[in-house]
C-alpha cells in the first residue's frame, strides 16, 4: 500500500501545475506538467516491474 500512497501524493502535488496550464494557460505550468508525467511513467514501470516479480516468486512457491 506504500506505493499506492505514494502516487496519491504525488498526483495531488501535481494537481496546481495541471490547474494552471489546462485551466489557464500558464505554458511553464504545462512543463512542469510533462516532467510530472515523466516521473509518473517511471513510478509506473517501477511498480509493474515490482507486481511481475511478485507473481513469479509466487508461482515459483
């Protein structure tokens, strides 16, 4: 559950900078944006790589 409450605060941290580009059409918001979503894609791969491992070491039992 770590990971889950992890994501959830990072999504809610990122929230401002998706406000301002999508909302008002701040352009540095939107980059901050996109490293937001980079960071996510990692968290992402991070956490299927760790789901994987867990479901063969179960089977492997």
């Amino acid at each position: 559950m770590n990971k889950l409450e992890t994501l959830q605060k990072f999504l809610t941290a990122c929230e401002t900078d998706f406000v301002k580009f999508f909302d008002k059409g701040n352009g540095a918001a939107g980059t901050r944006v996109r490293k937001h979503m980079q960071e996510l894609k990692k968290m992402a791969n991070d956490i299927r790589t760790e789901v994987q491992n867990k479901k063969v070491a179960n089977k492997k039992s």
